[in-house]
C-alpha cells in the first residue's frame, strides 16, 4: 500500500509519491538548496537556474506583458485639468436632464388631455387663451387619434432617455430623449423646454467622455 502523508498547506491527504496538492494545487514539499518548485506541477527537482520546469515543461522567465494602450487623445477623454469647467458643465447637464424628463411629462398630459376631452376642459380651455396656437394643436391632436399616440409615445421615450443624460452614459440616447422631447410637444412649454435641454447637451458633451489615464 502506498504510503500517505498530510499536506500542511490544507491538511489534504496525499500519496507519497505525488508532487502536487489534489485539492489546492500547491507543491507537497519544498525545494531542496539549488533547485525550485515548480507552480504548474510541484515538481522541486527543476534546478535554480533553469528557464523551463524539468516535469511539465512550465517557463519560469518573466511573464508576458501586454501591450499597453495608447494614450487616449486630449479630444476623447476628459483631462484632470478640465476640474473648474466639469463642475459647471456637470450642473448643465443635470438641468438638461430635468427640462428633457419634464419636457416628456408634458407631452403625454398634453396627449391624454387632448385625445380625452372633457375630462380636463377648463385645462384645455386656459392653455388656448395664454398660447393662441394652442386651439389649432389641440384641435388637430383631438381630430387625429395617431397624432395623440404619437405625441405619447414620443413623449415616454423622452423620459426613458433623460436617464441617460442624469447618468452620461451615451451621449446620443441623450440626444434623441432631447428630440423626442421637442417631438412631444408638451403644450409648446415643453418643446421649448426640450430645446434648451438639446443646447445644453450640445455646449456639454465632453461631460460623457471619460476620464484621462
């Protein structure tokens, strides 16, 4: 019967004649004076100044670099020295994101309103004496059902998008959520507040860039 020995590492059980932890993969004993253990296999009997493991084979030399990554571009990152101009950009961006997410709001209200009258009529009634378009719009959403569900739809995707702009994840969803926002129309308020938004992502892009190395 092979004779057995417990492996300190992690108190294993192993054969004698083994070089190698079953269970951690570590080597069951240490390299004599003039040799060294072996990573891959355990074998103790590779001598010290040898490249290559005299078991398995395993390189000892130096590990393999990767190479490194080119510096990324003034242009494609933003630089540390940008800190005064970031803060200011970074307030424009969220007050984007807010008029954009508001912008989205209004133009599903203005949607709902319009394709569903008398449920909010004095609404209705009070918007087209302030803006003298508002009779013609509200008109035509109340005489074309798909206009309603147009305006509706853009205006959910404006406030699914604004979260890209409260995050500055990718600056062309924030982009579109901007559109998208004009499109809804929002009682005009809102088109205008899209609008705003749109120029403020525009004068604040670079806040979607990443940081330079």
């Amino acid at each position: 019967m092979s004779q057995e020995i417990k492996y300190e590492h992690c108190g294993t059980i192993n054969l004698a004649t083994q070089t190698k932890c079953r269970i951690c993969g570590w080597g069951l004993k240490p390299a004599d004076e003039g040799y060294k253990s072996c990573p891959e296999c355990g074998s103790v009997h590779t001598p010290a100044s040898a490249d290559t493991c005299v078991s398995c084979g395993w390189n000892f030399g130096p590990p393999k670099h990767l190479p490194e990554k080119a510096a990324a571009s003034p242009e494609s990152c933003e630089h540390w020295s940008e800190l005064p101009a970031h803060s200011q950009r970074s307030a424009m961006i969220d007050m984007a994101g807010i008029l954009i997410l508001v912008a989205g709001a209004l133009g599903i209200t203005h949607a709902l309103l319009s394709a569903l009258p008398g449920t909010s009529s004095d609404i209705l009634n009070h918007y087209e004496r302030i803006i003298p378009a508002g009779k013609f719009l509200n008109g035509v959403i109340r005489d074309n059902d798909f206009v309603a569900v147009l305006i509706f739809i853009a205006g959910a995707l404006a406030m699914g998008l604004s979260m890209s702009v409260f995050k500055r994840t990718n600056l062309t969803l924030a982009v579109s959520g901007a559109v998208f926002g004009i499109i809804a129309i929002g009682f005009l308020f809102g088109a205008f507040f899209a609008l705003v938004g749109l120029i403020l992502l525009a004068v604040s892009k670079r806040e979607f860039l990443l940081e330079c190395g």
